[in-house]
C-alpha cells in the first residue's frame, strides 16, 4: 500500500524574482499565494534562492522561527541580530528568530552567483534555539544520508547525502508520529515509489520507514524530520 504524501513539483513552484533575487517557492511566501501551497505542519518556508553577484536580500520574521540556510552553489553572508555569519557549501546555518526580527543576505562574490536553500519552521512557543552552524562532508560520507542536525533538543532532524545511480538507502523516524520532507537538490530519486527529479519536495506521514533509491550518479537529497506541533 502506498504510504499517504505529497509531491510539489520543481515547475509548479512560485517565483519570485527582481534584479537581486530569484526564488522558487515551494509553499506560500510573500507575494506568492496558491491555496494548495500551505505549510506543511511546522515546516512553512522551502525557498530555492539565488541572489545575483555583490547583492543583497532581506526577510523580516512575522512569526517566531527556526531558520536553516544550506548553501548549494557557493556561500552566503547572513547579518542578524548584529551578528555576521559566513556560511559555504558543506555548511548548514540555523539561526533563531524572534517575530520582527530582520536578516539581511548577501552574496559576498562580485562575479558569480550564488543558490542556498531556506528552510523555516514555526517555533510558536519560542523555546530558545542557540544560533549555530553545523558542517558535513559528502566526499567521505557518499551512499548514505548523513545527520547533520539531530537530537532531541531539536524540534526536526536534518539529513542529506549524495549517491550514485541505484544506491539505496531506509530513512527510519524517531518517532512514528512525525512527518517527513524530502527536498530533491540534484539529479533523481525514487522515494517510497514516487518518482523525484531535481527541485522536487515531497511530504510523507503515518509512517515509520522511508526507502529512497538514486536514480542517477551525484543526486543529492535534503532530508527534514519533523517533530509534531503540539
């Protein structure tokens, strides 16, 4: 039996797009509505943005939030909360923000243009989350999902790895109860008998198990568990 999901497909993404910025918004964000776009649980952003070389970006937080940015091309330069981080690829920066706080993301190259990915996730009771930045190694690690936020403290788990063609691997949950999202970064996947290409997210409930297969040599899979809203 098929497990219960759904997949949001990398072309029925919204953009969002002007001379700094092109984003791909895989639910509702900003100017970007459709009503079959809604948050999935806890997890309310999955932005694929590129900003333009030596450019800047804002976002103001209209809700308390963890926020992960995951450079995939490149690096990023976040100023919060009068505190600067450099993130590069191989690095997955979480910040915690409170509602009305602003981020300001820069591109710190002149020549080239840099992709990362945002993940937000509601944190309504606002439990303190340290601003933190954690680093993986995909060369030493291929062939497997490697955990690169995970613990209890933590409202999610967050994994990735890159595989080659009909590597396989079985994502178990923490718990049965929580929900997992798959974000297709590169090349494709089959993920519990849905077939995924690059870009492509898919949510996934009521289930203890995951089987994820590449389909392609060097595809790479961002994985989120996420831990339900009480």
């Amino acid at each position: 039996m098929e497990k219960p999901g759904k997949i949001y497909l990398a072309d029925q993404r919204g953009l969002i797009e002007n001379s700094s910025i092109r984003r791909y918004c895989t639910f509702n964000f900003e100017s970007y509505f459709n009503e079959h776009r809604t948050a999935f649980e806890n997890l309310f952003i999955c932005n694929d943005d590129s900003i333009a070389a030596g450019k800047l970006n804002f976002y103001l937080a209209k809700q308390n939030s963890l926020h992960l940015f995951i450079p995939i091309t490149g690096g990023i330069d976040i100023v919060a909360k009068n505190k600067e981080f450099s993130v590069e690829t191989g690095q997955v920066q979480l910040l915690s923000l409170e509602k009305g706080e602003v981020l300001e993301i820069s591109n710190p190259y002149q020549n080239d243009v840099v992709n990362y990915i945002h993940l937000g996730m509601l944190n309504d009771d606002f439990i303190f989350f340290k601003d933190q930045q954690f680093s993986f190694d995909f060369d030493k690690n291929p062939n497997k999902l490697i955990d690169i936020i995970s613990g209890y403290k933590f409202p999610f788990k967050l994994s990735a790895g890159i595989f080659a063609g009909r590597e396989a691997v079985i994502y178990n949950l923490l718990e049965k109860d929580n929900f997992f999202y798959a974000f297709v970064v590169d090349g494709a996947f089959e993920i519990e008998g849905r077939l995924m290409h690059g870009r492509d997210g898919l949510a996934l409930w009521a289930t203890e198990n995951i089987e994820i297969e590449a389909l392609s040599n060097n595809a790479i899979v961002v994985t989120l568990e996420l831990f339900p809203l009480i």
